[in-house]
C-alpha cells in the first residue's frame, strides 16, 4: 500500500496497429449502435511511442516500490 500503488486510466501501453485499430475493427458494429463513428477514433500523433513510454512508466514504478 502506500507508495506502492499505482493507478492508470486505459492502457497507457496500445499501439495504434497491435492495440486500438484491431478493436475498432472488430467491434464496429458495436460501436455503431452506440452512435460512435469507428472512423472518429483516432490515435494522436506520436501514439506509435506509448509501449516504450508505459514501459518507463512501469519500470520507474517497479524501481520505487517499497517491499
């Protein structure tokens, strides 16, 4: 507990082709019926460099936990 905690919001370690593009694909229709336009969901510029930043994410917390 403590300083060991670590809370993330989504998957801060998607890329666009391993991670988000697939989903959209697959569940289009889904997303569809909910009024989302798959088409809408983009991955901002730069997206293809979140594994190697959650990755330091994730290390540098790895290094600080308190055991």
């Amino acid at each position: 507990m403590g300083s060991n905690i670590l809370g993330v919001q989504f998957h801060p370690e998607v890329s666009p082709v391993a991670g988000i593009e697939p989903w959209l694909v697959g569940h289009a229709v889904e997303l569809s019926s909910a009024g989302i336009d798959p088409r809408a969901c983009v991955m901002a510029q730069g997206a293809d460099s979140l594994p190697a930043k959650a990755r330091d994410m994730f290390t540098d917390w790895l290094q600080g936990l308190q055991l």
